[in-house]
C-alpha cells in the first residue's frame, strides 16, 4: 500500500492500527484542526501522509 493512495476507512484504521469507529469519529468532528479527509459523494476517504502529519501536529 502506497502512502499516497487515497484510502477507505477501514483501511487507514488498519494502517493506523485503530478501529474502524475511531477514524468515524474523528470524522464526525468539524472546524479547524480535524482529521484531513476529502468527500467522494457520500464516501469519505484520506490521504494516509496527510493523515500522519496531522497526528504528528496534534501530538505537539
């Protein structure tokens, strides 16, 4: 798996080694400072470095 692939739910909750509900949590959160996603339709997907970086900015 590619680091810049777009990817699922599941699939970042399994690179990032959380559950599924965890990444849909996080989702749900709105305003600055939220998890980086993007909007195919009704479908949410993620970026897996942009995904990294904003952990590491939130572990700051």
């Amino acid at each position: 798996m590619e680091d810049f692939e777009i990817q699922t739910v599941e699939e970042l909750a399994k690179a990032l080694k959380v559950k599924p509900s965890w990444v849909y949590g996080e989702t749900r959160k709105t305003g600055p400072g939220t998890i980086p996603r993007i909007k195919v339709g009704k479908y949410i997907r993620f970026r897996l470095l942009e995904v990294l970086a904003w952990l590491e900015e939130r572990g700051k």
